[in-house]
C-alpha cells in the first residue's frame, strides 16, 4: 500500500516537464499564500478577482506591439487598481461597487479585443494557465516575481499586517499608509501576473484567496494562519499537479480542486472542534 502511495507520488517526477511544472508551481503558491493572508485581513478579495481579470487588455495589446505579455499584464492591472482608488477617492462609492464596475468593464473591454484582434501568439493559456507546457523564460519570469515579492512582504510583514488589520491605527503610529496601500497594490499586480502563467487568469483569484480564507478558518493568530496559508496552498498545487498528470485533467483545475477539498476538510475540522469544546463547556 505504502509502496503504491510512493509511486504515485514518484511517477511524475521522473519527467522534467513535470519537475519545472511543480517546482513554479509551488513558488507561486508559496507568495499567493503570503498575500492570501494579507488580502483576507484587509477584505480585498475582489481586489484580487478585479486584477487577474483586468490583465486581458493588457496582454491583447502587448501582444500586438510585440512586447513581452508580463508588460501589458502588470500595467493593465495596475491600471485597473489605481483607477479604482482614484474614482473611491473622488466620489461617495463604496470600493466593492467601484471594483464591480471598473474590473467588469476592462475585463468586457479584453474579451472583445481577444475575440476580435488577430494576433500569431496563443493567448488562451492566459486565460486557463499552462503549467505544464511553460517556457523557461516563462518559468524565470515567475520565479524572480516570487521571490521578490515574498522577500518585500516579509521583510515588511509588521507593517502590512498593521495596515490590514486597522489602516487608521497604522496612520497614527506614523506609518505612511498611502506607500503601503500601493506598494501592496504593485505587488498583487505581480504575483497575478506570475500566477497567471500557471494557472490562468480565471483561477489565479482562487490561489490569492482560498490559502487565507483556509488559514483564518482553523485559527485566529497571524501567524499561524500564515503558516496554515502557505501549506495548504503548496500541498494542494503539489497533489493538483500529481493528480493532473495520472487523469490527464486540467492541472490548474485540478489544483484548485484540492484547496476547496483542504478547505472543506479544514471547516469540517473546525466545526467539530467548536461543537466538541460547546459540549464540553456544558457537562463542566
């Protein structure tokens, strides 16, 4: 049985398309669980669904001009990003609604330009990932933006977690909250753009929010829930990626399968858990 367990999990990896897959896969998923955790505390949720869907102009367009399609990805939704802020700032529109408007708006604005533009370059691995089939400059690509990423959010990870958690106490204390709302803007614009070669934008916003919501619901402390975060989110791109390749499925699919599969099993766990320490608490 142990055996049989051992060679599922081995089988894959004796391919080196197989190898580089997991290898960026779980890069990626290591800075979307860092930024889960951030994104859940501050309620930025459709922050991050507004972003990965804006991407779409920006890649039709750096397709067209012939430069590469991290560039047009990261300027559209940045772009996407700021124009939310501003409208927010200059109006009496709540975030949620502005972000239904604007990201809904690009992303119908990218649609178009796909159907409608001609280009020779292959975009529809931008809209369901292709992991398995990534180049190497894709791949290098992926892993400098994770790496730089995490490096910048760890190294300024009190300050991140004040800002979420109560932006006002974060001005107070001195800290320039402005710099912080759009250094951490910058930085989901490119770990989307980076998850986005993996997974695809209509997934990515499940690799940038499941890993939170799963660590949030086991416990209450930061820092374990960002430990929580980033197993959960790199054991299931590793099962997802094993599982995709003996189904012959889709591996970005069957990567989010996993994580809603960890995060029913977390919830069910913590349900119990909770119904255990009621009882409890009753017979005391």
């Amino acid at each position: 049985m142990i055996a049989d367990i051992v060679s599922w999990f081995a089988e894959p990896l004796q391919h080196g398309f197989m190898q580089r897959a997991i290898f960026v896969g779980l890069s990626v998923s290591f800075v979307c669980a860092v930024l889960s955790c951030f994104l859940v505390l501050k309620g930025w949720a459709l922050m991050g669904d507004a972003i990965s869907h804006a991407v779409l102009p920006g890649i039709v367009v750096a397709s067209l001009v012939g430069v590469p399609l991290v560039i047009g990805a990261f300027v559209s939704g940045l772009s996407c990003a700021l124009l939310t802020g501003y409208i927010k700032d200059h109006s009496r529109l709540k975030e949620d609604a502005v972000l239904g408007v604007v990201f809904a708006g690009i992303f119908a604005l990218g649609l178009v330009m796909f159907t409608k533009v001609e280009t020779d370059q292959h975009l529809m691995h931008v809209l369901f990932g292709n992991m398995l089939g990534i180049t190497g400059s894709a791949m290098w690509q992926s892993l400098a933006i994770s790496f730089v990423t995490s490096i910048i959010v760890l190294l300024k990870y009190k300050e991140y977690m004040l800002y979420c958690f109560d932006h006002v106490h974060a001005q107070v204390s001195g800290l320039n909250v402005k710099f912080l709302q759009y250094s951490l803007l910058v930085m989901l614009s490119l770990t989307i753009v980076a998850a986005m070669q993996v997974v695809g934008a209509i997934m990515v916003i499940a690799m940038l929010v499941g890993p939170g919501i799963i660590g949030l619901v086991v416990t209450k402390r930061f820092s374990y829930m960002l430990t929580i975060a980033i197993s959960a989110s790199c054991l299931s791109t590793l099962m997802g990626a094993v599982t995709s390749y003996h189904l012959d499925a889709s591996t970005s699919a069957c990567i989010i399968l996993c994580q809603a599969l960890i995060f029913i099993v977390a919830l069910s766990y913590k349900t119990l858990q909770n119904a255990w320490v009621t009882r409890y608490a009753k017979v005391a």
